[in-house]
C-alpha cells in the first residue's frame, strides 16, 4: 500500500509534530510527513521540521484579518500543491471553518490534551483540576465543524497527583501525547479506522481488557 501523504498544521512549538515526523521514518510506517505547515511566521517548530528536511510552509493568517475563508483558500492552494491526502492538526490554534472541515472529513486529525469529551478548549489541564479528576490524558480525534469533537480514534490515560500543577500534568500528558498521535496516525493512514455515525471502529484493535489505570493506589 503507498504511503498516505500527510500534512501536519502546526502555530508554535511542534513536539507533536517531530514526533509524528520521527515515527514516519520507520520504512513500514503507512503514512509520510510531506509538508509541515505553520500559521505563525515565528513558530519554533519550522525551524525543527527544516532541520529534519521536511518541506515546510508559512500561510500567514494575519494579513486576511476576519476573512477566514480567504486564509483557507491559501491553506488549501498549499495542501494541493503537495497533493497532500491527509491532515494532522497539532497544536495548530485557528479555528477552521466548517466549509474547510467538512472538505477534508474523515481525513484531517486533531490531539487534545485531555479525555474527550471532557475539557475541551482551552486550558483543558486547569480544567481538569479545577474538576479534581484522578485521571486524564490525551485524545486523537477527527475533525468536525465542533472544535475538540469528533469520532474518537485513541485515547492515552494518565494519573493526575495530588501535587499537580497545569505546567506539570501538561508534560506527562505530553509524553504521552508524543507515542499516542504517531499510533493513531498509523491506524488511519494504514485503513484500519472506520468512522461509523460519531464513532470510529479500528480493525484488529487489541488491548489488555484487563489493565486497569486505578487512581489512587492505596
Ligand atoms: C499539545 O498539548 C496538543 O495536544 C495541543 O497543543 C499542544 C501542542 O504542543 N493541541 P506541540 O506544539 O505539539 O509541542
């Protein structure tokens, strides 16, 4: 099977983003990171997709002020030119309209650090304390029009402690953000998810049905 040519959409850092580009230079890895693209001119994360030879693009949005369809069109011109087949927004903070969503349904990917449907938006980490969850983690899902929503393709669990800042249940949810996007992308990119309604089936999933996260332990 060819390999799927993605995209990833990133605004700032880009972990995410290496570690997707990390995992697709694994010769049996279904997918290839084609093109990286960044709506701010200065994010850190060009100059790591640069480094690692990965062709990169700044579409601007700030020129085009509310025209967000105007901003879209360009975004969608790029994708085009690199015949780019599917999408992996990853810390990527516009909003994307609905016309742009639904064009790329059921191929464009988004991570949020938290266990969807809960917290989404921003500060999902706050969020999470301010609910007093003992466990939370990170959620790749497709895109729709509803921003953090859509069918679920994998989630990652992690405990919260009771120490727990943002700034600290923001890095261990990262880590695991960091194995868990590569993993889901693998799943789509390989034709192994199915979305059904608002759910998404992936063939031969196996887990321990048995392993438990429990919070605490005593
Ligand atoms: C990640 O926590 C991701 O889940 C969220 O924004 C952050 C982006 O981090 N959507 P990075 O740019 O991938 O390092």
């Amino acid at each position: 099977m060819a390999k799927q040519r993605v995209a990833v959409l990133i605004s700032g850092r880009g972990s995410n983003m290496m570690a997707l580009i990390e995992a697709a230079k694994e010769p049996s890895y279904p997918a290839e990171i084609v093109l990286v693209v960044s709506n701010q001119p200065d994010a850190a994360g060009l100059a790591l997709a640069q480094g690692e030879g990965v062709p990169s693009a700044i579409v601007d949005h700030r020129p085009y002020g509310k025209d967000r369809a105007a901003f879209e069109r360009l975004l969608q011109d790029t994708l085009e030119e690199h015949r780019v087949e599917l999408v992996c927004l990853a810390g990527f903070m516009r909003l994307l309209t609905p016309g742009f969503v639904l064009r790329w349904h059921g191929r464009m990917l988004n991570i949020h650090p938290s266990l969807l449907p809960l917290f989404p938006g921003l500060d999902p980490h706050g969020q999470a304390l301010q609910a007093g969850v003992k466990i939370s983690g990170a959620t790749v899902h497709f895109v729709i029009p509803e921003a953090d929503a859509g069918p679920i393709v994998a989630q990652a669990a992690v405990a919260v402690c009771e120490s727990d800042s943002a700034e600290t249940l923001a890095e261990r949810v990262l880590a695991v953000e960091h194995r868990l996007y590569p993993l889901a992308l693998a799943l789509v990119a390989g034709g192994r998810v199915q979305m059904v309604g608002n759910r998404c089936r992936v063939d031969g999933a196996h887990h321990d049905v048995d392993a438990a996260l429990i919070v605490p332990e005593i």
